[in-house]
C-alpha cells in the first residue's frame, strides 16, 4: 500500500515539475507585463530555498543570510567595471563616468561577475561561518542579523565601492524587451538550478546528517560526525547561489547602494525566512510554495494596504510563526503522514517478524 | 581617522567630553538592557522588539512636548502606558511562543518590532524627534566641555529608577516570585506561584522600564521611528557581554558601550556609529564562543 | 595486556559538589569493565569527562596513549572512543534505518562523500545490526515510537554500526524488560567477542555486572572505593556498606 501512495507522490511530483518548468519557460510570453514580477518570483523561491538549507534541514536559524546577497551583488560590479575600468575612479565620478562597453566586454564581464560572486560569497561563508558556527540558538539568529547589518553599513562606508551612494552597474547592450527576457531566464535558472542542487543533496547522506544536527547535536558530536564540516558545507550552498542571485539582481536593477538594495536586512532578508517558515521549512517543497504564495500576496496586495503593508507584513510574521509555525507543508505533513513517506503501521515491516519470531 | 586621534591627545578635555557623553547615555542603555535580562532570564524569550518599546516611550514624551506638558511629566504615564501594552502584547503573542523553541519567540518579537516601527512611522513619519526639555546646558572647565543639565537630570532619574527595581524585586511580594520563577519555574509552580502571572507581569514591567528609557533618551538625544533595532542590539551587547542575572554588569557594559559609541563616533565617524555596535556585537560573541570552547562548550 | 583507557587522577566539581575526586582508573583493551556506585556516585560524570563532554578540573585522561582530555567531544569520538546516554538520545523523528545511517564512521570520510548515498552493503550492514539488536521489524518506523528499552537497544546499534574501538555504556539495562536482560548480557558480551569492542559499563543491576564484567571499579561519593574482580567486589565490605547507605 505505502509503495503505492509513494508512486503516486512522486508521479504527482513529476507532473508538478513539469508544469511548473513550463509555466517557466512559457511565462515571460504569456503574461509580458509581469515579466519582472516573475523574475522576482523565481528570486524569492531561491532565497527561501537557500535560507530553508539552514535554517529548516539544519536548525540553525540564521538572520543575515541577506548578507551574501548582497556581497555577491559587490563582488560582481566590482568585477565587471574592473575589468575596464578603475573602479575608485568610477565610483568617485558618482556615476558622472558612461562607460561604454562593448557587448563582449558586457557578456565577458557579467559571466565573470556571477562565478566571481558565486566563489567569493562561498569564501565568505567558510570566513564567517567559523566566526559564528560556535553560537547556537538566538545567539546564532543574533550574530548572523549583526554580521548583515554589520556589512551594509560598512559597505556603506567604503569609498571604493561608491560607499553609500552606491555603484551604477554597466547598461545592457541591448533594447528593453530583450533586456527584460534576458535578466527573466537568468532569474529562472538559476533558481531552477538552485532547485535541482538541492534535490539532488537532499536525496543521501548530506540531509540525514543535517537534520540530526538540527534534531539533537550534541548526540550527532557524540558519535564522531564532523559536524563543523557540515555547517560550512550548507552554509557555502546558501552562500553559493546567493551570491550568483545577487549578481543577477544588482545587473537587472542597474544601480546598487548597500541599504536598500545590497543588504536589505530586515525585508529580504526577513522574507526569506517568512517564506520558508509559511511554506514549511526543513521539506524541499515547502519554501517553494512560501515563496510562491508570500510574492503572490505580497504583489497583490501591496497597493491595496495604503501603506499599512509593512504593518500586515509584521502581523503575518507574528502570525505565522506563532499560530502555524509548521508551515503548510509541515500541516499537511502530520496531517498524511503516508503521503510522505513515513511509514506509520507496522504490518509492512512486520510481514517477516512472525516466522523469525517462531524461529526464536 | 588620524586626525581625530591626534586630536584627541592634543585636546585631552575632548575625552572627558565623550566619555561623560558616553557615560550619560550608556546609563540609559543599562536600563533597556537590565529590561531584556529580566525577561530572558524569567521567560527565556528574547525579545528582539526590546528597542521598539523604548522608542515607543520616546515618543509618548514627544506627544507630551507637543500638547505643551513638559517631557519629564511623561515618565510616569509611559511607564504605566508600557505596562498594559506590554501585559496586552504578553497576552496576544508572548504567552503562545513562551514554552516553544527559542527561534520562535526571536521571530515573533521581530514581527512585533516590524509592527511597531511601521505604524510609528505611519503616525510620526520617519523625521528624528527630540522631546524639548528647555533645560540649560553647563559649561564646565572654561567652557571646553559642555554639559546638557537634561542629561544629569536624566541619569539621576535612570539611576533612581533601577534602585526602585532593586528594591521592587527584593522586597515586594511579585518581585520575589519573579525570582523564585527564574531560578526554577517548575518549582515555583508546585510552591503555589501563578507562574504564567508571573510571566506577565515580568514582561509588562520591562515594557515600562523601556517606556522609562525611551522618555530619557527623547530627551536627550533623538528619536525615530526605525531606531528601535539598535537599542535591541544594544541590549544584547550588553546582556551577553555581562551574563543573566549580573547588574552590576550590566551597568558596568551599558557605560562602557555608551563611552565606545562616543569615542567611535568622533574617530570614525556619526555615520559608523551603528557599526560599532554590531561590530561590538560581533565581538563580545567571538569572545564568548573563544570563552566557551575552552570549557568545551558552546555559546548557547 | 594493555590499557586502552588511563584515567589519572580526574577531578570534577559543579559549584560546591565534588562528584569526581582524583579519580584513576584503567580500561583493559579487549574486556569488559565495570563501573557501580549508588546513584550519585559520579559515574556519569566520569563518562562525561572521558568522552570530553566537559571539561575537568585536573587529572589526565588518555585513550591508546593518547592524552585526550583536552579534546572535544566529536574528535574524540573519531578516535573510536564513544558513548551511550543514560537519558536514551536517538532521533525519534527519523526512522531506525536513518538513525543508523547517522550513525556510519566518518573518521577517514572523504570531503565529497557526503553528497553521495548510502551504499548498499552499509544498508545490509545497518539492517543486521538491527536484526542482532532485535529490532530488523521495526527498522522503518519512526524511532520516538519504540518503547524505552528499544530506543536503548536502537542507541546500542547506533554504536555498533559506528565501529568504535570502545563503547561507554550508562546503565544499558535499566528499563529493559528483565525477562530480555539476559538476551542483552548476551548481545553485550558478543559485540565484546566477536566485534572486538572494549566495553565499559556503568550498571546497577548487580546480577548484570557481576556477570560481565571482568573487573569491576566501585565509586562512592566522587570517590574511588574499590576495585577487583566480581567476587572480590561481591564481598567487599566497603561497597556493601556503600550500597546500604552505612557510609
Ligand atoms: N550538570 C550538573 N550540574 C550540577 N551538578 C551535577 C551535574 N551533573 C551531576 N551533578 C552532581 O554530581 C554528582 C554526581 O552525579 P552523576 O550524574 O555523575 O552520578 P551517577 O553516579 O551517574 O548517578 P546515577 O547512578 O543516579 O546515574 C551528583 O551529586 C549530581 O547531583
Ligand atoms: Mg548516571
């Protein structure tokens, strides 16, 4: 019987994958003027997907993950006006300097943007995980929130990155609407890959051992697990395609500054676990969902609040975590048990019992 | 950055200036802090909302100053008025995440911080706000250092507050259940004490002593709306560099928090100041986990 | 014979209570040692500081040679040097097939493994351990839904699948059913034999001990009382008066 309902899941998953891969591809055509809504979307489900890595699969709820968001969105510019350009002198010139770059200066650059952010933030994850790995609990969620605010601020500070007035980013060669879709599938895939990486880990060795961290550490150290190694392993993934949407993100915004846009602490940053926590953290699906619902609302609704939003925003936090912490997923989860994959009769295991019970 | 250090050695009375300034204002950090060990150490929530209800405060005086009362009359009526806030808000969100994990209450108080913040700024707008006191200000070794009188009077008011506390959990009948609570609240239950009371009061009462806090700094410094976060910061800077349950500590890191704000402030830059805190926060965690491990333990 | 463990002259206090005072002792590779005392006695607290759950005041603690007493608990247990809780500590969320998986040695593993499966010998590994623990039909069900005495035996799988070169086990008898004690006493003695794993058992079972154990320590009130084999401990004055509270 399990074997069944466990076929049906995954024929279920199957269908799901696909129609969402299609509403993918097919969306920037079909709805053109949410082209950039879209994009977001696909942005949002990378960061609760990434934020979930942590904070659901392992227990430890980090605040600050926005961080690494907005270092890769630095390390790209930097990287992408350096290579033509001294960038002191670009960003002393307040964005009085158009450089004109060249397409292939523009693609070349923008590539090496994305794996220099994606390897710097992973970097980055290792430096500062060991700085924090050694807090546990709010401590964790604490030191990580200073980490983030900590970095915006002297990100802000920095005259070389252009300090608070921040960076104009090289302009697209190329028209709006092609502009649009380019940034759309960049978006796209790179939380479609976030998504397959995460399915992939998530399927062996690496998720049993992070979810034993989270459900009692101190036994996952008893028996001899490098739990260090871990930590920096999940954190380095977050960090990883972090890093890689942040580059995306500072490019199709064009302008970047470290409170607003680069380390937005306390709305993206916050988003991010909102999402995760809504959806159901610590399941693969669950932030996916969040996200999903949460961008939905939140673009809906917004211009209907008249600036009460931010307000509805909190009350759903608080909401949310106090009310249905275990998320729609995690609801459903101990709602069908079966559906999940988790056996709850005994009679299937139990089928060779008797006779070695006989035996005995 | 040099120059500002040179000039401190130069002209030794600008230290004196900041440190009094650090000193006068990290009273009222201590107070703010003291609030949040008192909670964490009671209910084990922490209250990440913590600067909010001081901001809060600040503004109840910034109404008094606008109906033409003076600020000072404000302290009372943001204390009683922070106290059924904090009961309500208790009752409402705190009493339903007090036994679960402590991610949960972390979250819920950020989305109560988020909610606070955003409606004062629907109501105040994000401008900074400073309730008038119209006292004077003293000049002191030929006019090299200035002193605001608000802010000695602000740092008598603190200090008689937290005798008052003292004095409030030694001898009152609530006040030794609060102890009784935080040092075993199982035990407390079985001795007949209402610990969810308990719980309540505890957390009303540090709502009114942010309220208390929030009219000294509107005072004597500024208010505004998104403020709020660094004064929680703060108050954990202060509680984990001082531990639970350790007042002398507490005011101990809030004054010397108060002086490196200032000293930071002056050699770096206003615009560093907020860093400083979280660069301390980071700092006093770094220790603590160097501390711990050498115990082989973890900061937990 | 050698030692494997070397404790020498341990100390522990919490506060004001000494719970190990100068404590030596030696665990003899390949047996099985015991470890009494009434409640109290400090015998956890040994164990905790052995396996480096905490720090000790003084004393050195060494494991094959190696001074171990300032290591930390997940290096020490690489070493092969584990534990089980007093208080059972499994993963009651997951099934008993991943509680075992968790529980895979990871002393020499590679930094890539850890995105690979499960292999499948370490799953027919993992399911035999289970059968000789007796718990092969409970291998897909959640672990918080076993009884007591089987999360005990599921934890003293865990430690098995481990490969340790030492196992430290609190009280594995208490709250098994008596009637399987004497099955236990027999699983225990053949990981000793046939996995070649030292064993070293707290236990307050007496009849459980004297039958194990080849030697046997005696704590009483933090401090070390006696020491021998069974029978000479079975009549040793001191530890009886221990036990009867005459002290
Ligand atoms: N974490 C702790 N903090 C304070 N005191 C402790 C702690 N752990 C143990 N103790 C004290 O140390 C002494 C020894 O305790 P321990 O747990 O080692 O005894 P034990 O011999 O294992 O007892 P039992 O047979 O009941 O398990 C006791 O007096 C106990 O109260
Ligand atoms: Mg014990």
């Amino acid at each position: 019987m399990t074997a069944l309902v466990k076929k049906r899941a995954g024929l279920g998953s199957i269908l799901g994958q696909a129609a969402i891969l299609a509403f993918g591809v097919a969306a920037p055509f079909l709805f053109p003027a949410y082209t950039f809504q879209i994009a977001m979307l696909w942005i949002m489900i990378l960061f609760a997907l990434t934020w979930d890595i942590m904070g659901g699969q392992m227990g430890y709820n980090s605040l600050g993950n926005i961080l690494f968001f907005g270092a890769g969105m630095y390390i790209s510019a930097v990287v992408q006006i350096g290579i033509v350009y001294d960038v002191a002198e670009y960003t002393a010139a307040f964005g009085a300097i158009k450089i004109d770059f060249t397409e292939a200066q523009y693609y070349i650059g923008f590539a090496l943007g994305i794996v220099a952010a994606a390897v710097g933030c992973t970097l980055f994850a290792a430096i500062f995980g060991s700085m924090v790995f050694g807090l546990r609990g709010p401590y964790f969620a604490i030191g990580t929130l200073g980490v983030a605010i900590a970095a915006g601020e002297l990100v802000g500070g920095w005259d070389y990155v252009g300090g608070g007035s921040g960076i104009s980013m090289p302009v697209f060669p190329g028209d709006v609407e092609p502009r649009a879709l380019f940034f759309y599938f960049l978006c796209f895939i790179s939380a479609l890959a976030t998504f397959v990486f995460l399915r992939w880990v998530y399927s062996g060795r690496f998720k049993t051992t992070i979810n034993a961290i989270r459900d009692d550490e101190e036994k996952a150290e008893a028996m001899g697990i490098h739990t260090t190694r871990y930590k920096i392993v999940a954190w380095g993934i977050a960090a990883f395609f972090l890093g890689i949407s942040g580059a995306i993100f500072g490019n199709m915004i064009g302008f970047i500054e470290p409170l607003e846009v680069a380390f937005p602490t306390v709305t993206l940053g916050i988003f991010m676990v909102v999402m995760s926590l809504l959806g159901g953290k610590g399941t693969l699906w669950g932030p996916v969902l969040g996200a999903t619902l949460f961008h939905l609302l939140k673009e809906v609704t917004w211009i209907y609040l008249l600036g009460w939003q931010w307000v509805a925003l909190g009350t759903l936090i608080i909401v949310n975590v106090v009310f249905f912490q275990q998320g729609i997923l995690g609801w459903a989860q101990d709602k069908w048990p079966q559906f999940f994959g988790i056996v709850v009769d005994e009679k299937l295991s139990a089928q060779g019992a008797a006779a070695r019970e006989a035996a005995e | 950055m040099w120059d500002n250090i040179s000039l401190l050695v130069i002209a030794p009375l600008l230290n004196v200036q900041l440190l009094m300034d650090g000193v006068l204002i990290g009273a009222i950090f201590a107070l703010a802090a003291y609030g949040l060990a008192l909670v964490w150490g009671v209910t084990n929530v922490k209250n990440l909302a913590q600067g909010d209800f001081v901001i809060m405060g600040g503004y109840i005086a910034y109404v008094f100053t606008t109906l033409g009362i003076h600020p000072i009359l404000a302290l009372p009526v943001a204390m009683v008025l922070m106290f059924g806030f904090g009961w309500i808000i208790y009752r409402l969100i705190i009493a339903h995440v007090i036994e679960r994990d402590l991610f949960t209450s972390l979250l819920a108080t950020f989305g109560l911080a988020l909610v606070i913040q955003q409606t004062l700024n629907l109501i105040f707008g994000p401008d900074v706000q400073i309730a008038e006191s119209g006292f004077d200000i003293l000049f002191l070794f030929g006019g090299q250092v200035t002193l605001a009188e608000i802010k000695l009077v602000a740092l008598v008011l603190a200090g008689l507050l937290a005798a008052m506390i003292v004095i409030f959990m030694k001898t009152s009948r609530m006040g030794q259940a609060i102890r009784a609570t935080a040092q075993n609240a199982r035990a407390a239950k079985i001795m007949g004490i209402d610990t969810d009371r308990v719980y309540a009061f505890t957390f009303a009462m540090n709502a009114a002593i942010c309220g208390a806090a929030g009219v000294l700094i509107s005072m004597i410094w500024v208010i505004q709306p998104f403020f709020g976060i660094s004064y929680s910061i703060r108050s954990f800077v202060i509680v984990t560099a001082a531990g639970l349950g350790n007042l002398p500590g507490v005011i101990i890191a809030g004054l010397g928090l108060g002086a490196a704000e200032q000293f930071s402030g002056f050699v770096l830059g206003a615009e560093f100041q907020q860093a400083t805190v979280v660069g301390l926060l980071v700092l006093v965690l770094m220790y603590r986990q160097i501390q711990m491990r050498r115990q082989r333990r973890v900061v937990s | 014979m050698t030692d494997m463990i070397e404790v020498s002259g341990v100390s522990k206090h919490y506060g004001g209570v000494i719970a190990n005072n100068q404590i030596s002792l030696n665990v003899p590779s390949g047996r099985i040692t015991g470890l009494i005392g009434p409640n109290g006695s400090g015998k956890t607290t040994l164990f905790n500081s052995i396996v480096g759950f905490h720090p000790i005041d003084e004393g050195s603690i060494t494991f094959e040679g190696q001074e171990i007493s300032k290591m930390r608990v997940p290096q020490i247990a690489r070493l092969g040097l584990l534990r089980t809780f007093q208080q059972t500590r499994i993963y009651g969320k997951m099934n008993c097939m991943d509680n075992m998986m968790i529980s895979v040695p990871q002393r020499h593993m590679p930094l890539m493994r850890m995105f690979k499966k499960f292999p499948a010998e370490t799953l027919e590994r993992a399911e035999s351990i289970l059968e000789f623990v007796g718990l092969y039909q409970k291998r897909l069900l959640p672990a918080g839904s076993l009884s007591f005495g089987q999360q005990k035996l599921l934890e003293f799988a865990m430690a098995l699948i481990n490969e340790p070169k030492i196992l430290l086990l609190d009280e594995p008898t208490a709250g098994i059913n008596p009637t399987l004690i004497n099955g236990l006493i027999d699983r225990l003695r053949r990981a000793n034999e046939d996995f070649g794993i030292t064993l070293f058992v707290i236990e307050h079972n007496m009849r459980v001990i004297m039958n194990l154990a080849d030697n046997i320590y005696c704590l009483a009130h933090g401090e070390m009382l006696a020491h021998g084999k069974p029978d000479e401990i079975q009549n040793d004055k001191r530890v009886i008066d221990a036990y009867l509270g005459a002290h």
